[in-house]
C-alpha cells in the first residue's frame, strides 16, 4: 500500500474513513488518525489477514480485523464478527502479521496456523 493513498484518503474523507476502516483502538494508535503511515500499515496488514483466514469472496468489515501492537510491541491481530466464523470453518487458531514500512510504501504478510500445524 502507498502511504499518500492513506494521507489522500484522510483528506478527502477524514472521519468517515477512519471510522469505516479502522477500530477505534486503531485510530488511537494513529495519533487519532494524524500518522498516515500507521493508518497504511494497519490498512495492509488488514488485508493480508483477510486473504490468510481465506475471506476473499464475500465483503467484509474491515473492522472485523483490528491490527495493535501487543505489551512487548509485536503487531497482534484480534478478528471479531464474520472474521471469527470463516478462520474457525478453516480451523485457524492463530494469526501472525509482519509489517515493513518505508517513508512512502508499507507491505504486509499474515501467515493463519491452523489446528492442524499445531500437531507437527
């Protein structure tokens, strides 16, 4: 994702962009929707989550996929509504996210564990 399609995004949306895409946790994080590049990363980790958990044919709440950083600052990702149901039919226990994220370009991977990885 290109961190000047968020910052375009706030500008011509402001509140209601932040309110459609990011939880509110997310957008404390953001310095209350001021750190564009944030506001990216979240956005393409989102994503990446969703293609991991398999949500890629029907639309979903990007607020169902809320990216924080945990207490020893590792990205966390929580799924909550449809998100939950679909990663529980494919047997996901676990979600991990990376994010790189340069001055302008943030890229993101999420790899979904299932129950059946646990047992190897």
């Amino acid at each position: 994702m290109d961190v000047g399609d968020a910052r375009a995004s706030l500008a011509r949306y402001g509140t209601l962009y932040l309110r459609r895409v990011f939880t509110k946790g997310e957008i404390a994080d953001s310095k209350d929707g001021r750190d564009a590049r944030w506001l990216a990363a979240c956005f393409a980790a989102k994503e990446a989550t969703l293609k991991s958990i398999g949500a890629t044919s029907e639309p979903i709440d990007l607020r169902f996929v809320e990216i924080r950083p945990d207490a020893s600052g590792e990205l966390a990702v929580r799924l909550s509504g449809t998100c939950v149901e679909i990663a529980e039919r494919a047997g996901i226990v676990r979600i991990s996210v990376s994010v790189a994220v340069t001055h302008e370009v943030v890229a993101a991977i999420a790899v979904a564990q299932t129950t059946d990885d646990e047992r190897e």
